[in-house]
C-alpha cells in the first residue's frame, strides 16, 4: 500500500514521450508501465501522446519535421481566416444584392420591362461572382496539390 501510494506520487510525464518514441531503457520503460497501470492521469497523458504522434507521423519526429508541421498548422490558420474573409464579403452581397432585388421586384414605380432589366443585371453579377469563387476553389485544390507534392 505504501509503496503504491509512492509509485502514483511520482508521476512519470517527463518519461512518457521517451517511451512513445522509444528511447527507454528496459528499466526505465518497466517503471513507466507499472506507473500507468496505477494512475489514470499519466495513462490518459500517454494516450494523448500516441494519438499525437500517430497524427503526426513518424517521419515528423526530426526537429525539422516538427518545423513543418508547425508551418502546416500555420498555414492552415491562414487559409481558414481568408475563407472566413470571403464568406463575409460573399454574405454581404448576397444580403445587399437580395435586399435591393426584392425593393426593386415590390416597388410599383417601376415597370415590368425595368424589372426584368435590373433582374438580368443582378443575374449577371450572380454567375459573375460564382465563376470567380469557382476559381478561387480550383486554385485553392492546386495549391494544396503542389503542398502534397513538395
Ligand atoms: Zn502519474
């Protein structure tokens, strides 16, 4: 009992990643083992490890590894704030453009023919708009292909 309540004092952390990556020894690895077997909190800090690591991939070990992934998580925040952007700008001309086509569409001031008109040009803009986000799509799928590549 005392020795158990001593093992889960000392909490093993600093050996845990040591033991993901393989870098023990037979003793020090025994110990890690027998710590984790007693204490759900180092257990479930060596789950997340793994998980971490697999995630990761082996080649991602090297402290270069570790610099590109790093620059993959930045890059990605980049690209998540600038398709936040679009979906702002798209969402307020979709707002604006819908606002007026329907003031436009209910006001009796202004002729069919006029509406008709003002519906062709909102239109217009509309598949204009369309095929400029089309693009930006492929563009985005090019580049993360040219990431995979190199
Ligand atoms: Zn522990």
């Amino acid at each position: 009992m005392v020795s158990k309540t001593r093992l889960v004092d000392q909490h093993v952390g600093e050996l845990l990643s040591g033991l993901v990556d393989g870098e023990l020894t037979q003793q020090q690895r025994q110990r890690v083992t027998l710590h984790c077997d007693q204490c759900d909190e180092c257990r479930r800090s060596l789950a997340e490890l793994r998980a971490l690591r697999e995630r990761v991939g082996k080649s991602n070990l090297s402290e270069t590894g570790q610099d590109e992934w790093r620059e993959t998580m930045h890059e990605t925040t980049v690209k998540a704030t600038r398709s936040i952007g679009w979906l702002l700008f798209i969402t307020g001309i979709v707002a604006v453009t819908g606002v007026s086509l329907i003031g436009f569409i209910i006001s009796s001031e202004i002729s069919v023919g006029m509406k008709l008109i003002l519906v062709a040009i909102y239109g217009g803009l509309a598949v204009l708009l369309y095929s400029v986000l089309r693009q930006r799509l492929i563009e985005r799928k090019t580049d993360k292909y040219k990431d995979v590549e190199i």
